[in-house]
C-alpha cells in the first residue's frame, strides 16, 4: 500500500512525498535510496506480519488453556482482585441479569425488556461499572437508564453466564482486516465450570429456543404467552394469535397459518385462548400431581419411552452419519482424481474449476449436515438426564394454580391442537402436549394404570 502511494498516488495528484528518517524524496526519482524503498516497505510489512503472527500463537495457546481472552468481564461478572483472571459475581448486576432472562422465559422481546428497565431506573452496564469506578471502553452515557435492545439481546446471547469460558468466538481475515467476524459455534473453546454460574443450563438453552421464535402480536398491540409454541396437528403449520378490536381476552384465539393462506390445504384448527390455557393448566396439574404420588414408577415408565424413541431415531441418525462421512471421503479422492487429471492436461481447467467447486459445496453441505447429525446423536444418547431434570421442574409446580409465563415455557416445547370434531353434535377438540425434554406423556394410561 506505501509503494501504491508513493509511485502511483502521490505523482497523479503532484505531492511531493518526503521520509526524513529514510533520506526519500519523491522530487528525485533517481536516487539510489528511493530504489531501495520498496525493499524497506517490504521488510516492514515482514515485520508487522511476524509479530501478528506470534501475538495470534500466543493468544492461541491461552484460549486453549481455558484462560479469558477478553479483556472486558461481561456484566453481572467482576475481576477477582486476588486473581484477575478470574471471574466473581457481581451480586446486584446478576440480579439483573437473572431478571432480564426471566422477563425473556415470559415471552417478552429485548425491545420490551429494555422499555421496562428503563422504566424502573436500572443503570445500564455502561452506566453501572462507571458508578462503581471501574473501567469501561464505553464513553458515559446521556441517559444512564436507557437500554438499548442490543445491550438485552447480547447479555441474552452470552454462554458465559451458565459459568463457562468461552473463548474465539470472533476472529479476523488478517491484519490489515480490522473487521471481526462471528466465529461459529463448533469452532469456539468452550471451558465449562471456570466461575459461578449466574443462570441455568437449561434456562439458557431454553431462551435461546425463545429468541428463535417468532412472537406475532396484533394489530391492537396483544400477544399471547402461547405465541411461537402452538402448531395444527394436521399440517405442522404454526398457529397465528389474534384478538378482537373490543380487548375482550375471552374472545382471542389461535387458527392455522396454513388455512388462513389458503383453506383447500388445511381445515381450520380455531380454539380459544382461553379454553388453551384451561385445558394446558388442567393437563399441567395432573402431571405435576401424578410425579408427586408415583415419582418412582413415572421415572420408570418414562424411561422405557424414551430408551425405544431414541433407540429408533440413534438407528436412523447413524445410518444418515455413516452416508454422510462415506460420501465426504468420496469426495476428497475424486477431488485428488481430478488434481492429477488437470496437472496432466487431461482435464481443462475450466473443467477442473466447474467440478472442484461442484465438489467443495456438496462436501461443505454434507459436512455441516453431519455435524448437526452428531449433535442430535449426543443429544438423543442424553436423553435419560431430561427425565430428572423434568421431574425437579415438576417439583415446583405442584399445586400450581395459573399458567405462568415462565412456568410454561420452562415445562412445556410445544402445543399440537386438532381439527375440532362435531360429528356427535357437540364440539369436540383434542390438543397433545409435547413436554421439555420428555416429548409426550401418556398421562391416561399412567393414570389408568393407576386405577387399575
């Protein structure tokens, strides 16, 4: 870039460009020091690039090792003054933090979750850590209680909170790149147990599942805590909330996207919000209350579902990984087959270049493939943890008396609702509740059984 400035740029414009230190000047293109610019500019770039070379060997190391590679502790940490690498809790931030994914498991959006900070007079983190004395990259906010969204959503998005290190999560092009880039998931270090942890595994896993969802709300600014988690059993379409103009809640309801776009594909699955959560509550209750009296069996009924459920899917999985792994090796030796073809001159390298690349997308593509296959795997071989996991939730649920926002979504993935039957001249409507963790539980059999 310094010989693009000084033999093209510099001319064009008639700047005379002078280096003291170098004894260069532009106005004598004959001298024998300018010839020897280029080399210097050479060995400067040489220079720059072999200590960004050792300083990224030695960052490498110490995030390998598990040590914090950034310099700023996430809000809601502070630096243990005896060691600062690492990390305590900072009591009245992780308060907020514990709030902020709370507001989150009720269905609230960052945007909504930024609004009720500012409206209770909580700091920002910006605005907390300068309070404190401590330092921030951040200058000082105007208004020291207005969130931003972003602030929520990244304080959301943050593994580190679940008491983990996590480590590469963004990386750069080169050194001349400033830009960072998101590093994904399966290229990060991740160090589990490194501090105290602020939130749960599973309530992080599971605000993660949240944030994907998409919360529809109506025209008059309602949303439903069933929003994102309702589905047609027919179809698999999701369920789209909608309200009266009135605000009259006993009138809200669900009905299926698909029938909505188009009512030849899909027959209407219409149910009222509040038959939704009459019936949720009462199936909630009866599950809750059953592990409570037969926790023992429960388990052991649960068990056995999940060991031939996951049986069956570990089957299929691995079959679909071993194609995968077989075809990707394929790849590769056709890959070589067709390098040594073109260094002979059997292949052109047009041909060459349209095959490579044809190559490289379907090895890319099965690749990615295969590594969410191996996460499906390792998550079906742990599926005995959901049980208890699930039965501790339980456990604070018994006796509920309303459906919370959080007590839904930390019990319940998904609702199916079918079509409503009418052929014994009343309406009859069936819903099926797939529980976290656990998919489906045969409560009337348990429960027969128990009769029985």
């Amino acid at each position: 870039m310094t010989g693009l400035y000084t033999n093209f740029t510099f001319p064009q414009y008639g700047v005379r460009y002078i280096a003291i230190n170098d004894n260069y000047d532009t106005i004598d293109p004959n001298s024998v020091n300018n010839d020897f610019a280029g080399i210097k500019n050479w060995f400067n770039e040489f220079y720059a690039r072999d200590t960004s070379r050792k300083i990224r060997a030695v960052q490498k190391a110490k995030g390998e090792r598990g040590v914090p590679l950034t310099v700023n502790v996430p809000y809601g940490y502070v630096k243990d003054p005896e060691n600062p690498k690492h990390w305590l809790v900072d009591p009245e931030a992780a308060a907020i933090v514990k709030r902020i994914f709370s507001m989150c498991m009720e269905g609230r959006g960052p945007t909504q979750i930024a609004n009720q900070l500012w409206v209770d007079k909580v700091l920002t983190p910006t605005a907390y850590k300068l309070s404190h004395g401590r330092s921030t990259n951040a200058p000082a906010p105007e208004d020291p209680y207005r969130w931003d969204k972003r602030a929520v959503s990244l304080i959301l998005e943050r593994r580190e909170y679940t008491g983990c290190t996590v480590n590469f999560k963004t990386y750069t092009n080169s050194i001349w790149d400033k830009k960072r880039h998101l590093n994904p998931v399966e290229n990060q270090a991740i160090f589990p147990d490194t501090h105290e942890r602020i939130i749960d595994d599973d309530v992080f896993e599971k605000v993660q599942e949240i944030r994907n969802q998409r919360h529809r709300m109506t025209r008059t600014g309602k949303s439903s805590i069933f929003s994102g988690m309702v589905y047609c059993a027919d179809c698999g379409s999701k369920m789209q909330y909608g309200s009266s103009n009135n605000r009259d809640f006993s009138q809200d309801f669900f009905d299926c996207s698909l029938h909505k776009k188009n009512g030849s594909k899909c027959k209407g699955h219409f149910i009222r919000v509040k038959v939704l959560e009459g019936r949720v509550l009462s199936h909630v209750q009866r599950v809750t209350d059953y592990i409570l009296r037969h926790e023992d069996y429960f388990r052991k009924v649960m068990e056995e579902q999940l060991r031939v459920e996951s049986t069956e899917k570990l089957t299929v999985l691995k079959k679909q990984l071993a194609r995968n792994e077989k075809r990707i090796a394929d790849l590769k030796r056709l890959f070589m087959k067709i390098y040594e073809d073109n260094a002979s001159g059997k292949l052109s390298d047009e041909r060459f270049d349209m095959m490579s690349q044809s190559y490289d997308a379907e090895q890319k593509h099965l690749e990615e493939e295969a590594l969410s296959i191996q996460q499906e795997i390792e998550v079906q071989e742990q599926q005995i943890e959901n049980i208890e996991k699930f039965v501790q939730k339980a456990h604070k649920y018994v006796h509920i008396e309303e459906l919370t926002p959080y007590a839904l979504r930390e019990l319940v993935s998904a609702i199916y609702v079918d079509a409503p039957n009418k052929s014994s001249g009343k309406r009859v409507q069936h819903i099926h509740i797939k529980y976290d963790g656990l998919g489906y539980i045969p409560l009337d059999e348990l429960e027969a059984k128990e009769k029985a």
